[in-house]
C-alpha cells in the first residue's frame, strides 16, 4: 500500500487525535490539532493511505530560526514501513525550503536509532524538566 505525504494539509481533528492516541496510548479525546498548528507550528506532514492519516508530525517555531520537532505519530499497522523516516524527512525540507536554520528535538533512548540513525539528528545531551 502506498501512502501519500500532504504539507500543511487541512486537519481533521479527530484524525489527528485518533492517530495520537493510538501511537502515544492514553483515553482518546478530540483535541483542537488544527487551531494549535495554525498558531504555534510553522509547518507539519501527514502520511495518508487511501484518505485515512497514518503518520503524522509538526515543527513548532520560535517565530525565527529555529524549530522543534514534536509528535510523530505512526498508525500501528504502518510501523516499521519506513513511514515516520519518510514524514521527518518532509517536514525537514519544507522546514529548509522556509529558511529556518536549526531543528531541535527530545526523544527518550529507545528511539536513538530513529532520531539519530534513520533521520540524521546529532546526539546533543539536552536535559528535559517534567513541570507536573
């Protein structure tokens, strides 16, 4: 099955928080995706099979030139598919093509292979704080 890559789509609400609550677990609300992206996200992708989001991410922005990448979301049954590499790698060029000139991004150890291996990112040390 093929999937398609929409930039800066139109975004379904309940898509999103469909596809998030199941990558990310937890009990399954419709949150406002499309009004926080238009506000805080200079740009995000969606991987679509047959009209259906199966991956998803965004970059929110500091209103210069740097992003931070959050919230990549694969459906299970496209895991491991190369989906996630390819929506990264998307958001990436579109991020390049608008001038921006840093990418920052936190991911927990297990996904290093990811981050650093398939999507090129360098390991920089940050440090996260958990505020609740």
């Amino acid at each position: 099955m093929t999937t398609e890559l929409r930039i800066r789509f139109f975004v379904d609400d309940e898509a999103v928080s469909r596809l998030h609550t199941e990558a990310f677990g937890g009990d399954f609300s419709v949150d406002p995706w499309r009004a926080r992206l238009e506000r805080h996200s200079k740009s995000w992708v969606g991987a679509f099979a047959e009209d259906r989001l199966v991956g998803f991410v965004h970059a929110v922005w500091d209103g210069g030139r740097h992003a931070f990448l959050l919230d990549t979301a694969v459906a299970l049954d496209h895991q491991r598919q190369g989906v996630g590499t390819t929506i990264v790698a998307a958001l990436i060029d579109d991020l390049r093509a608008a001038g921006l000139e840093w990418l920052h991004v936190d991911y927990e150890p297990y996904l290093d292979s990811f981050y650093r291996g398939a999507c090129g990112f360098t390991d920089t040390g940050v440090g996260i704080l958990r505020l609740n």
